[in-house]
C-alpha cells in the first residue's frame, strides 16, 4: 500500500543493493493470508506484522530483530580482552579504566570488536566505518589504526594486529595469550 509500488518490491530492490542489503525490514501491513506472509518473508522482510497490532507487539519484534541482525547493540556492551565499549553510553574502558575515542575511533573499535578474529581489508573497513558513499584515501585508515592502538594504550593496543597485505583484525582473547614460536 506504499505510493507507487509494493511492499514487497520495495523489499527486493533493497536486499539487492549493497549498501541496504543487510538493513533489517519489517513489513506491517494489512495483507495478513498467510500467501502473502510467505511472499514477504520470502521475498526478503525479517519479519511480518499485520494490522491491527499493538504497541507493546511492535516493541517486541523490533527488539527480536535487532537481537538478531544487530546483537552487540542491543547487548549494549562489547568486550575483547582489558577492552570494553558501551555502544549506548559511548564509552570505551581499558582495565575498568575510561579512555578518550574520537566518533571515528569508536566506530572503528565498534566495528572491530563486533566482528574479531576477522581480516578486513582498508577498502572494507572504509565502507563499513566510514560509509560508501564518501571519499576518503584508504591511507586514512592507517592513520586512524595507528591513533586507536595509541588510545587503548600499552595493555590493550596489541589488540589491534595488522596481517601483512591484507588489512586489520582485532585479535580475540585466545590470540593475545599465545606466545610466538
């Protein structure tokens, strides 16, 4: 019932693209057989909700399906190894102690500790820090590395490892305590 076109190519086109592939997509509307609830779901919605629904209802689906498209958001806190960061409070700690991140540093640390143990490439993390839809040299993430491991400080800034010719992955708890050979 959207001006134009459905629900349900609306939904397409936006599975389709890269830059809202992964949006999370709840459809609410009145269409509530049970072919049309498979269409949407199928056709790419996280969930479905038909009309007349309540408030409390929507709050529960929203929270089900940022729990799971987005579950460090909603847990509130991320922790990999001395490091903790409050993605509700913004607020980033090393050993109980708070520490001082520009928004771009905790992006990236947010992103980073989302997601450990793997490689992102500069280009990779450009788009999902920084957006796609800016300029930036891929230079400018060496820059940004190199002032986070500065932030976190001598105990944590190990965390942050760069793989030769490949990019930058935060190292998860169990890489930190091996030793070399």
């Amino acid at each position: 019932m959207l001006p134009g076109k459905s629900g349900l190519v609306l939904t397409r086109k936006l599975r389709s693209e890269r830059r809202t592939r992964h949006l999370p997509i709840i459809i609410l509307t009145a269409r509530g057989e049970e072919a049309d609830r498979v269409a949407g779901l199928e056709g790419g919605a996280d969930d479905y909700i038909v009309k007349p629904f309540s408030p409390k209802e929507l709050m529960a689906r929203l929270q089900a399906v940022l729990r799971r498209c987005t579950p460090e958001f909603v847990k509130g806190t991320l922790s990999v190894g001395p490091v903790e960061l409050d993605t509700v409070s913004y607020e980033a700690r090393v050993g109980g102690r708070r520490i001082t991140l520009t928004p771009t540093e905790f992006r990236l640390l947010r992103f980073l500790m989302a997601n450990p143990g793997r490689v992102y490439s500069r280009q990779q993390l450009l788009d999902n820090v920084w957006g796609d839809h800016v300029y930036i040299e891929d230079r400018t993430v060496d820059i940004h590395i190199r002032r986070l491991r500065v932030a976190l400080g001598p105990a944590a800034e190990q965390l942050v490892e760069t793989v030769r010719g490949a990019g930058y992955k935060l190292s998860s708890p169990p890489e930190l305590n091996q030793t070399g050979p």
